[in-house]
C-alpha cells in the first residue's frame, strides 16, 4: 500500500488528504484557513498565504509517508510575474468581479459569443483571466507593463513544491477556463492574450493527464495538478454517462463528455477534465437561493420548508414557480423576474407554495440538463451536490423531475481527493503499474441511490407543467439552445 496526498486551496483555505494509492480511502486530513493580512481585500490575496495555509494543514507530520501530490486550485484566479518569476502584485481571485466591463467589450471585439465559443469554447466573464488581464492593462498599466508571465492558482503552486523550477505547467482542466485555451484543438490562442492585455507573456507548458509535473528537491512526484471543478469530478469518479448538479445559491450543472461542445449561444461552456475527456457546464443563477427565499416568505428555513412541501402533492395543486428571482442565465433572461402561476382557492396554502419552488427549482436545473442531453450527452446518473441534496423534499422530488437515478454522495472533501487521485494515477504511470489512458479506480461508499421508478410518469407531468408555463411567460426562451 502506497499513499498520495491531495491538496485543495480554495478561495478560503487548504484541504490535504492523504489516501491509499490503491483503493483511495482517505487516511488522515488536515484543514486550515488562507491567513488574509489586515486590509486585504477578499478579491485579491497575496499567494504567499497560501503556502502558510499549505503548512498549517500539513503539520504534524500529515505528509509523512507519502509518494506523490496532487493540487486543486481555485479557478479563474490569476497571478502575474515579472520576467524574474516574482508577483507583481496580489493574486485576482475567481471572486473578483471588476473586470464586467472588460469582458463585455472583449466579448463584442470577436463578434460575440459566436466568435469566442468558436475560438476558445467559453465568452469572456469576469471572472476568467482573459477579462483579468485587459482590466489589468487599463487599470494598473505599470503593473501590466512589468508582467511578463500569467499563471493559475495551481499553476503556482506546484511550481512552489517543485522549488521554482524554468518551466511552469498547467493541465489542460483548469487552462480551458482561461478564455484563451480551447479544449476543442487543445491550443493556447496567444492572439486572444494579446488583444486582451497589449503584449505577450509566458503561458505555462499543458501537460497531459497522467504527466507529472516533476519532483520535488526532497524526491515528492507532483502530479499536473487541476482546477477545483475539474478535481472534483476526478475525486466523485464521474465518467461518461454521468451529470453533477450542484445545489448552491445558483447552479452549476455540467456532465462528463468524450468531445467538445461547441454552443454558439455560450450557454453550454466547453471546459476539458482532467482526465482527457470533457466537461460541458452551465449555470443557473436561481437555486437555493429561490428556497430560501421561500422559506423567509412563510416563516422557516430550509428544513421547515422541506417538511411543508412533502405534505404537498406532485403538481402543487396546480401552482408553478418559475424561479427566476434574479434574472437567469439558463435560458438567458438576465432581466426578467420570477412567476407563480396556478393561483386557487385550493392552491393557496404554504404547503403547496413550498412544494411548488422545489419543484420550480429543480424543473429549472432539468432544463438545463435536458440541454446537454439535446446536444448528444448522455446522462444516465446525476450527482447531486451541496448541502439542499440532503434535504428530504430535494430527494423525494429530483429523481423523477431529473430522469435519471440520482446519486447522492455523502460528505467528502472531493476537489482534495480527486487530486489525489490523479497524484496516483501520475505516479503509476511513472512506476508502470497504472495505464496512462485511465485513472485509478477508487471505490467508495455510502452514497444514496433514488431511482425515478415509478415515479418517471408523474415528473413528467409536473415537468409539463412547469414548461408550459415557462413557454407562456417567456415563448422561445430555450429555442436558440
């Protein structure tokens, strides 16, 4: 039995685990958070924080014994060096969201969505380094000037533990968030930095899956690394067939793919994994939120709503939400506001408005799943993750609103761990013993299955009606996609 290490910094702090190279069981982990200075801003951090975070979650031994190491990184951070390889300034984290203008007019400049999915397989956001870079050159021209070299989060750090080697890497996961490598041709397009940021800089080396990135001076094999997505979905062991929708105050939906999508709208973002394959993802800005607003609406919070809604039947007595509160991005209405439609006598009790925004939620998030699987994914199986998934109403009701068997994982640091297990997977292709094309097939337990049986004929109806209504409210909405 061999151990891997796998670390996850995230926008708050470190995660390390160290599991069995074999069978992926977790040994040991160890937390901490990103110690931010006094006057920091939380869109921006000095990444030396997160090397202290790194050693205050690795103390007391947690690495000893272990072969290999796997990163996750948060994506869409970016941090900028001068041509010595020192930061010029703190590093902009994926939270950062001054770079709106900056990306709407690099969106028109390549002639909107069209021209940039074409090229890159995602449209600029603020969020993306691409936009980074362009409110870096406007705002902070002196910075910009000093920029020789852009990297990412995990790009950093793995060069950290490999002391600073010449050559900086990344994987191809966590470049396809960049707005300036594509996962279809698998390319930087250099031109698109350029136009961004007025002059060229160094872009790390894409390394292939099971490349390592090198060794570290006391002989630890650091495996490419990832973005926290990416990781994620290597940790859950998602593989074609399977979807992941994840329950936060918005959604993110996306599925594991053997080829790149190509959405002219720019709904469905063509983001690579990190195994080879790919992995389409939508938003959806109205999730939890549309609860929890329903919640404060009758008085109780996420559990109390949950008990209401399943006094409720299927339908809602005819009542239907749509839940978008806060305009929605799938379909694409960012200015329109939320409908509750199917108002009786009979229908008006908190027990069926409650049952009616989970349903109204979860009919929104099927929508886009049903968007993939119109664009040739097949989805079978549907993780659903964050904290709603354990909500009983969440898992009476999804399985059949979503048409698939619906696996809820139980509680695991899974960015962590699917970096270790590419950290396995990195260091059996180095020793042999693991092929290059696949990954190490951990197992684990526990997870729910809820299988749609029966119920597949009365979600579609509710489904119906949900749609319906949408069509009445917003003709069209989803006929570009």
């Amino acid at each position: 039995m061999g151990k891997v290490a796998g670390i996850d910094s995230s926008t708050a702090g470190t995660t390390v685990v160290v599991c069995d190279s074999d069978t992926g069981e977790v040994l040991r982990e160890g937390h901490a958070p990103h110690p931010i200075g006094e006057g920091e801003k939380p869109t921006e951090i000095d990444p030396q924080a997160w090397l202290l975070s790194l050693g205050e979650a690795a103390k007391n031994g947690l690495l000893e014994g272990v072969q290999a190491i796997g990163i996750s990184g948060q994506q869409h951070g970016l941090l900028a060096l001068d041509a010595g390889g020192v930061t010029v300034r703190p590093a902009l984290l994926r939270g950062d969201k001054r770079a709106q203008a900056q990306a709407a007019d690099l969106a028109d400049e390549l002639g909107g969505a069209g021209g940039w999915m074409e090229a890159v397989g995602s449209v600029p956001q603020a969020s993306y380094p691409v936009a980074k870079l362009r409110w870096l050159a406007q705002h902070e021209p002196a910075t910009a000037k000093r920029t020789a070299e852009v990297l990412l989060p995990h790009d950093w750090l793995v060069w950290q533990l490999l002391g600073r080697p010449a050559r900086r890497t990344t994987d191809r996961g966590d470049a396809s968030g960049t707005g300036y490598w594509s996962a279809a041709t698998g390319e930087y397009r250099t031109d698109l930095v350029e136009r961004a940021f007025g002059h060229p800089v160094a872009l790390p080396d894409v390394l292939a899956p099971a490349e390592p990135a090198g060794q570290t001076p006391e002989g630890l094999l650091i495996s490419a690394g990832t973005g926290d997505t990416m990781a994620a979905a290597l940790g859950l062991g998602l593989g074609p067939g399977d979807a992941v929708v994840s329950l936060g105050a918005g959604g993110t939906v996306f599925a594991v793919h053997q080829e790149a999508l190509k959405d002219p709208t720019g709904t469905v973002i063509a983001f690579a994994d990190a195994t080879g394959r790919h992995l389409p993802l939508m938003h959806v800005r109205n999730a939890v939120r549309t609860l929890r607003a329903t919640a404060e609406l009758l008085g109780t919070d996420l559990a109390g709503l949950s008990e209401l809604a399943l006094r409720s039947t299927p339908g809602a007595y005819g009542l239907v939400l749509l839940p978008y509160l806060e305009g929605e991005r799938t379909p694409d209405l960012p200015h329109t506001a939320g409908t509750l439609s199917g108002l009786r006598r009979d229908s008006m009790k908190p027990e069926h408005l409650a049952r009616a925004a989970f349903e109204g939620m979860l009919c929104g998030l099927a929508d886009a799943v049903d968007v993939l699987r119109d664009k040739g994914v097949p989805v079978h199986r549907v993780f659903l993750l964050g904290a709603a998934a354990e909500l009983p109403a969440v898992q009476a009701i999804a399985p059949a609103l979503l048409g698939a068997l619906v696996v809820v994982p139980p509680a695991a640091e899974y960015a962590a761990i699917g970096a270790a297990r590419q950290a396995a997977w990195s260091l059996g292709a180095v020793l042999g013993s693991q092929s290059q094309s696949e990954p190490p097939q951990w197992t684990r337990d526990g997870a729910r299955l809820l299988d749609p049986g029966d119920d597949a004929a009365v979600g579609s109806a509710v489904r119906q009606q949900f749609t319906a209504v949408r069509e009445h409210t917003h003709p069209g909405a989803f006929a570009s996609l």
